[in-house]
C-alpha cells in the first residue's frame, strides 16, 4: 500500500528539471509494487504449493530486501534532488515508509528462512540417521539357513 502511494505521488508531478532521481524513484516503487503484488497472489491464493522446486522463503527475503535497499536508494536521491513540492515531498516520505515497512519484513523473512532451514538441517540428519540404524538392523528370517550348519 505504501509503494501504491508512493508511486501515486510521484506520479502527480507534472514538472521536474533533473528528472533522473524522479525516473528512478518511479521504476523502485512500480517495480516492488509489481513483484510484491504478484508474490502477494501466489501465496494467498495457495499457488506456491504447485512449484515445490523453488524455494518461496529465500524469495521472499531476497524481494523484501532488495526492495528495502533501493527504496532507502531513491527515496534518498529523490530527497536530495526533489524541488520541495508537496508531491515530491510525499513520495519521498511515503517512500521512507515503505522501506521502514520491507526492513520489517525482511527481518521477519530471515528469522523464517532461517527457522526452515534449520528444520530441513535436522529433518535431514534424522532420515540419515534413520537409514543408518535400518541398514544395520539384522532381519532374521528362519527359511534361510546357514550353509555351513
């Protein structure tokens, strides 16, 4: 919703004399805006499910953090190169919010990824440790003799 905003406000200005930082700050915003929205609908809409190869928690953190450093990128450039209109002041603020808002969820999406690998680590080692114990447990079976008996 704060990129939504933000995008919504830089794209009100109607004048800019070096627009670079303008042009950026508007591809950062449209451009998280995009990829959280489409990463929003597969995970409410349970699609995340279909495609076990890719793993969805490392995605997550890598988009929310990407998305926090260029947002802290533009909304600085924007505010050091922004004429003071009330547009432009308002994206730059919005824009802080959105990255204070990802920085949130990229912490959150780290304690996750780390929780679910930790759980993957062990998994792993109990079906390892499983197999080991198996393959060394001795069936005895009594249709099968010993040839030297």
């Amino acid at each position: 919703v704060l990129a939504l905003t933000a995008f919504i406000c830089i794209e009100t200005i109607m004048k800019c004399s070096p627009c670079e930082g303008l042009y950026f700050f508007e591809f950062v915003s449209c451009s998280a805006l995009v990829v959280t929205g489409a990463l929003l609908l597969l995970f409410s809409l349970n699609l995340h499910t279909r495609i076990p190869q890719i793993n969805w928690n490392l995605t997550d953190l890598v988009n929310t953090g990407l998305s926090t450093f260029f947002f802290f990128i533009a909304s600085v450039v924007l505010a050091a190169l922004n004429h003071k209109t009330g547009a432009e002041i308002a994206a730059v603020v919005f824009g802080f919010l959105a990255m204070a808002v990802y920085a949130v969820n990229t912490y959150l999406a780290v304690k996750k990824w780390q929780m679910t690998s930790r759980q993957q680590n062990s998994r792993q080692s109990s079906d390892y440790m499983r197999a080991r114990t198996e393959s060394r447990e001795v069936v005895h079976r009594p249709e099968i003799q010993r040839l030297d008996a």
